[in-house]
C-alpha cells in the first residue's frame, strides 16, 4: 500500500498542507483559506485536498485515503491565538492555587516596565492572568533543597478545591514555593482536586517548569492550564473526523503525539512559527548556507528567526502576548506585518501599517468579502506586482476594487495613489525589517553577515527592499515558499525537554548525574510511549557567575560525570559568556561559577524528506507574459511562471516571478539566479 507523510500548517488567512510519498520521494503541496470560526474545517480541507491532487498524479499509485496515511503532522496557533486575544473562555475560569503567604505572587510580579523605565509614568500594569479573588493559598512549606519545613495542610487544599467548584473555576493552576526541589505537596494537591473537584482540569508547575523563579513558573503553568480546555476539545475533533492520532509540532523544534500535547498544550504556542524556521534551516542548508535569517511572512504577521551552523536560536526568556513563557522555544521575534496588515491614518495625519490586519475573513478589498479597508495586498496588487489572482486562479482578486480603495486613502492623505501605495509596502518593509533588527542586532550579530531566507504566502514580496535597507547580501526564496512551514513539518524529530534546578558553585559530580540519570529516564519513557527504539539525549547546563541574575546556558558533554567533565563544562561556560558579553572571568579566582538549571532534551529521530535537485535551464528563460508594473514608474514588464525555470536561470529586474503560492517581484537593479536546488537567490547589482 502507499503510504504518505503529510504536514499541514494552519495560518491567519490560509492552511498549508505538503504531501510527501516515502515510496516515490515525490513532494505535493497545496493551500485552501483558513476557517478561523473552526481551524478543523481548514485542516480537512486541506488534507482531503492533497490527497486528491496526489491521486491525480499518473506517478502516485492506488488511490490513498485517510487510513493509509502513515503520519500526519500539525503546525497549530490555538493555542496561541487565545492568549494573544485574551479570549474569556481561557482566562475567566481559571484559578491559582499557591503556598499560603504568596497569594500577591501575580500582583508583585517583576519590576520591570516596558520600553524602559522612560515609560513608566504613563504605564498602567495590566490585569493579572488570575486575579487576586481566585487566587488560594494552602499551608505547607518547602525549604530551596526540597525539604519539609511545615506539613502540606489538607484541610486548607479541601476548602480550596470546594472554592473553586463552587464558584466555577474550571483550569487551575499549582505553584508552591521551591516544588522544583521536591514535587510532593505538589502531587497531593492534585490529588484533593482530583477528588473534590474531578471536572477540573489542573496544571503543577512541577510538571510544567520544573526550575526556579516562582512568578515566571507560576505564570507558565497558568498558561498552560489556561490553553488546555480548549487544545483538548480542538485535538479531539481532529482526532474524530480523520479517525486516527496525529502529531503537533512544539516551540522546541520538536513535535510530538496529539495523545501526549494534550497534558502540556503550552509546548505548541509557537508551533506553527518554529516550523518555518527549521524548514527553511534544511532548505538553506542543503543549499550551502548553513547560517540564515529566516522571514516568514503570512497574511496577519511576520515571524523573523535567526540560524546559525543549521540550528536555530533557542530561548527560554520567551513570551507570548503578556505573559512570560519560559519553556525552551526557537527564538522568533514576530511582527504585525503580513499581507493582510491594514493602512491607517493616525489621529495626527500619517500613514501607519499594521499590527490590525484583514486575516481571512473578510481579507483583503481585493477579496470581494467584503473588507472595506486597504491592506498591504491590495497595495501590490494596485501596482500591479502580484497577479490579478491567488492560487493559480483559484482566487480571482478584484483589481478595481483594490484601486479604488488605495485612491479615497490617497485623497485623504493628499497623495497620488501610487505613492500612497508604494509609502504602505515601505512601512510595511520597514517594519520586518525592525523584527530583522531585533533578532541580529540586539543580539550582537552583524545582519549583513546573514543571508535571508524570505518564504510564506507574502514572505518574498518585499524581499528586494529589505536587501536595500538591511544590507542583506542576499535573499533566497524556497520553490513553493508558501508551504515551507508545512514542508517543515516533515523535517523535525520528536524532542521533549526536561529541566531540574540545581543552584551550587562546586556541585558534586555524583549528585550531577544522578540527576541527569533522572532527566533522561524521562526522556526515555516519552520517546517508548511516541515508539522510537532509537534514543538520543542531548544535555545542556545554565551557569552563571556567582552574583548574576540570569543565567548562560551551553551543551554539555555526554559519558560519565567526573571532575574532568565538570571543569571541561565550566571552561564552555567561559568561552560562551565572553562570546555574548565580551568579557568573562576564567583567570578571576574572586568570580565563581554557580551551577543553576540542569536540563536534557530526549529526540527521537525521524527521516527527513529529500530536497530535490532541479533540472539544468536550458537555453535563456522565456516570461510568458507582460503586464503594466510600478517599480519605481509605470512600465510593461515581463512575468515569469516559476515552474519554467530550471537551474542556472537568470531573472533580470524589473520582471515578477510568478507561482501557486507566492510571488517575487524582482525590482530594477537585482538579479534573481535559480540554484540547483530551484531556490531563486536574489541579489542587489547596485
């Protein structure tokens, strides 16, 4: 029987779903609109969709259906979009339980203001995740080693979880000071609301950030608990209407079964970002470039990562929306620039782009659903650089209405309508290229070091102005660059992290590795349950010198711990903090090294799909069309189709590259090559 791979991506304004036969090798991808009203409805469209398009291929074989698909895997943003909307459902029923005398953990959080202190006049802290009325405490203390200094209280727990049932507090948060050292109390408190309260669904900070820092822990397993009600009833139905389990990618860089995200959901809130980034990682990498800035441009944002020697940054200071998020994640800086970003008019007279955007429903002007306001697409579209459709035809795009709406916004701005279009796409560049910034510079790497990997539906658009304005030296677009999050998919091992706090600055290389012993007997029982017989476990540490507030983390060798190992840590720990911060202390007797955060991600490998190598071009390609572009003027300019370009191929602007799922405007003064991979590598002649 054949048996296929399949990814499927879900995005603001479309579903990307690739297709990859492990018999054959052969890749089919597809888009259909997301349906944000029930993201399942978008997912088995595209899914079915696929698998039509593959059974019409003379090469595919028998006709595949839903059960002979040997895996499915699932970029999501449920999870994320509810804590970006503050959506009730997730945060109106949840309720905090922590250690009695902490009940203001939330209100005290950390003092610190965003955008610097410059604005801490006019900030007004934001209501807590929970609020003070459903927060409870319950007698019982740890000591920082796990100790017991008084005893769990259980009556206060029953009074507790009858609160909650009473009042219908339905998600529920565990946090009690140092319960990274010791689980215990954690663990009966558990069981009383298993017992008082079993409808409840209940999250411990032992489980879901086992390290140090009561708020941010606190804070994580709210979220957690927060997005797990509706993850559930969202991974349920997907589960009854394909019939079968399915994997979700996670922040990590991993994925992992639907049956095990369902315990922690808070893995997943960058799921469908962190695929982008390591499909471009693959794709750049088979390409010679193992070191790219990678920008995924969708219709409602931007997601900007870094990838450095074919990995790409990991973080654990994440965020999402306003609440802290320490979980390991792929650094992504994102940003409200997609091509569904709205043009407005601030109260004082200037033009602004973003973060509002169209999404879907209605879209666009150029829709026809209905939007009424202009949007970065209907600019391109006015232009005259994307095509009058999307998807090959299957979405004609009014042009008309596109221009109306770009000339009333350019009267009310006093401008001609091609400047006030050609002003909302440099805004809009501007902005990524801001997220671009944030990501290089603010991190200490030179941006004009990296080439930039542009792909998603809207990715490429402005691929040649970032090239200007960054100093990028050059930017290379995936083929089919619309579905390179969903290829991403397919290219990721199952990989699960584990954290154990251990402060000490002369750790006992015994105590070490029990501990890390521990981590990966964790590790180890996850990957048997995802049925992986090949295990692989890559340690990590988080050091710091003695007197620091934070902390640097770097890899840890495997084998035996044993004093050897230790210093052989220590002197990593080193090199690495004078890396980032241009100093450090090896040599400083007065400065030691404390040991924080033990940690151990267990992989499960998989086989990734093949990029394959295209055809050389023969003779010079030929457009298969002319249309009237603005560039820098109005001016009939030759439109290529993708699908005839093969390898060598030279496109010299102005020209637009046309194909099913993007396009790449290629403005006066940059040549776009394919390479033997069928990736267009656009460069600046100036």
């Amino acid at each position: 029987m054949p048996s296929v791979r399949i990814g499927v991506d879900t995005g603001g304004t479309f579903t990307d779903v690739v297709l990859v036969d492990e018999h054959t090798g052969k890749i089919v991808t597809t888009k259909t609109p997301s349906t944000p009203a029930n993201p399942a409805d978008g997912f088995m469209a595209g899914v079915h969709k696929v698998l039509e398009l593959h059974a019409g291929d003379p090469g595919a074989g028998p006709e595949i259906g839903l059960d002979t698909i040997s895996g499915i895997v699932h970029g999501t943003t449920v999870a994320t979009n509810q804590l970006l909307e503050d959506r009730a459902a997730g945060t109106d029923h949840l309720g905090f339980v922590t250690t009695e005398g902490f009940e203001f953990l939330l209100e005290i959080a950390r003092q610190s203001v965003p955008d610097g202190y410059g604005n801490s006049y006019f900030w007004v802290k934001p209501p807590r995740i929970v609020p003070v009325h459903r927060v409870k405490t319950v007698g019982g203390r740890l000591d920082h080693l796990g100790r017991e200094v008084r005893p769990f209280d259980e009556d206060e727990a029953v009074a507790a979880a009858r609160w909650f049932k009473e009042h219908g507090v339905t998600a529920i948060g565990v946090c009690f000071l140092h319960s990274y050292a010791d689980p215990a109390h954690e663990l009966r408190m558990r069981e009383v609301l298993e017992r008082e309260h079993p409808e409840a669904v209940v999250s411990l900070s032992s489980e879901v950030l086992r390290e140090y820092r009561e708020y941010e822990r606190s804070v994580t397993t709210l979220v957690d608990a927060a997005v797990k009600p509706v993850m559930r009833r969202y991974i349920q139905n997907l589960s009854d209407r394909l019939g079968r389990q399915f994997s979700i990618m996670k922040s990590n860089g991993g994925v992992l079964s639907a049956a095990e995200v369902v315990h922690q959901p808070i893995t997943t809130v960058l799921s469908g970002p962190a695929a982008g980034a390591l499909g471009a990682a693959l794709i750049a990498g088979t390409a010679g470039r193992p070191s790219v800035i990678t920008l995924d441009g969708g219709g409602t944002s931007t997601d900007v990562a870094v990838v450095v020697e074919g990995e790409p940054s990991l973080t654990t200071e994440g965020s999402i929306g306003r609440y802290p998020c320490k979980i390991p994640m792929i650094d992504i800086v994102t940003v409200g620039a997609g091509g569904g970003s709205i043009a407005w008019i601030s109260p004082e007279g200037t033009l602004k782009v973003g973060p509002k955007s169209a999404g879907a429903d209605p879209g666009p002007i150029c829709y026809g659903r209905g939007g009424t306001e202009v949007t970065v697409t209907d600019a391109h579209v006015f232009l005259g650089r994307v095509p009058p459709h999307l998807l090959g035809g299957e979405i004609p795009l009014d042009v008309a209405a596109a221009r109306a709406g770009i000339e009333a916004l350019a009267g009310k701005l006093g401008l001609t309508p091609e400047r006030c279009a050609t002003g909302i796409l440099e805004i809009s560049a501007f902005n990524q290229s801001n997220a671009i910034r944030q990501i290089t510079v603010k991190r200490g790497l030179d941006v004009r070091d990296f080439p930039m990997v542009a792909f998603g539906g809207s990715g490429p658009l402005l691929a040649c102005r970032l090239i200007d304005i960054l100093g990028l030296p050059a930017a290379v677009v995936p083929p089919n660059p619309g579905n390179v999050s969903a290829f991403g998919l397919l290219t990721v091992d199952v990989k699960n992290d584990y954290v154990r706090t251990h402060v000490s600055r002369a750790p006992a290389p015994d105590a070490l590795a029990a501990i890390y012993a521990e981590l990966e007997a964790q590790a180890a029982d996850a990957l048997d349950r995802e049925g992986f017989t090949d295990h692989v476990y890559a340690r990590s540490a988080d050091l710091r010198y003695y007197g620091q507030a934070y902390e640097v983390r770097v890899p840890v060798p495997g084998g035996a711990v044993d004093d050897a190992w230790c210093a052989a840590v220590v002197e990593r720990f080193h090199t690495e903090h004078e890396k980032l911060y241009g100093y450090g202390y090896r040599d400083d007797p007065r400065h030691a090294v404390e040991w924080v955060n033990l940690r151990v991600s267990g992989i499960g490998p998989i086989t990734r799909p093949a990029v394959a190598r295209v055809p050389e071009q023969v003779g010079e390609a030929s457009p298969v069309a002319t249309r009237e572009v603005f560039y820098e003027q109005w001016g009939r300019t030759v439109i290529y189709r993708r699908a005839d370009l093969g390898a060598g191929a030279v496109v010299r602007g102005p020209a637009v590259v046309e194909e099913y799922g993007s396009t790449l405007p290629v403005h006066p003064g940059f040549t776009a090559t394919v390479d033997d991979h069928g990736n267009l590598v656009l460069v600046s002649d100036r």
